[in-house]
C-alpha cells in the first residue's frame, strides 16, 4: 500500500447542512436498521457536521458495504463510528450506540512506529486472523487497521475485554509485532512500538478513518483491502485470552 496514494479533491467539506437533513429523513426508518455516523470532525455532534447512512441489522455484507466498501466513491468525511447508532438517536454518547450490529469492528493502531512497518505488521497479522480486513491510511503518521468479525459483546465492557483479549492472542501468537498490556503506562519504553492505542478499545463507539474519505486538506484517505468482506468472519472469542490466562 501506498500511504501517500491520495488526492482527490471534495467539494463538500464546507457543506455540513446537508447532513441534518439527511439525520433527520433516517427517523422514520425500522428499528432493523441502524445509522452508520460520518464526521468532518472529532467536534461534530447529532446536530451538525456528521453524516448518516442507513445499515441492516441482519446481513454482514450489507453493513459493510454501507460502512465501507466502495473505492470507487471518495466520500468526503474522514471520520467515521466504529459502532451503529439507533434508528432516532440524539447525541453521540455511548447510550445512543447500537449493540446489534451485525459485525464488530476492532481497530489497531500504532503511533510509534514507521507506516511501512505498521503495513508489514497488519500483512502479518492479517494471515493469523483471516477475517475481513482493511488498511486505511490516516493522512499523518499511522494506518488503521480495521478488523470485521462476527459480534462478541453485548456492552462496552464485554468490547472492551474482548479486544484486550485479542491483543493477548496476538502478543502471545506473534510477540515480534504485539505488546499486551492494559494501559500504556504499563508498557516499556522499548516495546511501545508493538502497542496499539488502547483508547480504541474503549466501549463507547470510537472514530476510525474512513477508508476513501477526505481529509481536512483534500486529500483522499487511501485504503487496501487485505481480506475482502466476502472472506468468512472470525469468531473471536474461539480465540481471544481472557484475563488472568496471561
């Protein structure tokens, strides 16, 4: 992947009105559905500066599609949840996220270490998971990588665990690219560069970027399919190594 594979320019980033419209059009919709929420920004709120789209509860490859999965269409949001919102949701906060996706996402990223390693790194790992996954570049100094697996929590702290309990596995599964810890302070100065952002574990739906969307200054977000989303998706808790196992 070529982190710098970028620059289509959006005619929208200066257009947040529109989005309240289209917010507002999804409160009728069924309860089967979920809101998949876009965001110019990391300030934007339910009532400006995001947008909606429209996911089903009960078809995976549907949700992915309308999270993810169109290169071909530069959207113009950098942003977007890690987590469905209810059908007539009115704020951002944790109690409004839907718990019936009908895929979870877990995002790793790393801070602390040259993009090319951090490619190589999710190469790796993606032959360890074979689950569907994506790379997306973040436009600075990191790449998401954006894990698609069958839900496993039913709350923030089930999530939160959950992905703590992958990071384990993959500590244990692949020690030259994976640190486990629970808190950065608890990670030593040498290995940080195998730590992912724990703050992306977190049981209140996070920003990931948004594969093809549009930074700040213009520039497309560059994204690599690694495992496409017809590839089957893993169950992790087959997998994952629950506190007090370490």
């Amino acid at each position: 992947m070529i982190a710098g594979d970028m620059g289509h320019k959006c005619d929208m980033l200066d257009c947040p009105h529109r989005v309240i419209a289209d917010k507002l059009a999804t409160f009728s919709s069924p309860e089967s559905k979920v809101n998949i929420v876009r965001a110019f920004n990391l300030t934007a709120s339910a009532h400006g500066g995001i947008s909606t789209t429209l996911a089903p509860t009960d078809n995976p490859i549907a949700f992915m599609d309308k999270f993810y999965w169109v290169p071909e269409k530069a959207r113009p949001y950098p942003f977007v949840k890690t987590r469905g919102f209810r059908v007539g949701f009115e704020s951002l906060a944790a109690h409004e996220q839907s718990w019936d996706d009908p895929v979870q996402i877990i995002i790793l990223e790393f801070d602390y270490t040259p993009l090319t390693v951090q490619v190589e790194r999710i190469m790796r790992m993606a032959k360890v998971l074979h689950t569907p996954i994506l790379a997306t570049y973040s436009g600075n100094k990191s790449i998401h990588a954006q894990i698609f697996v069958q839900p496993f929590a039913k709350n923030g702290q089930e999530y939160t665990d959950g992905c703590l309990g992958l990071l384990a596995y993959l500590a244990e599964e692949m020690p030259n690219d994976f640190y486990y810890a629970e808190a950065l302070s608890d990670v030593p100065l040498e290995k940080r560069s195998l730590y992912p952002d724990p703050a992306m574990f977190s049981g209140n739906s996070r920003y990931t970027r948004q594969p093809w969307g549009t930074n700040a200054n213009g520039n497309r977000q560059s994204c690599k399919v690694i495992w496409p989303k017809e590839t089957e998706l893993l169950d992790i808790r087959e997998i994952i190594i629950p506190k007090g196992q370490l």
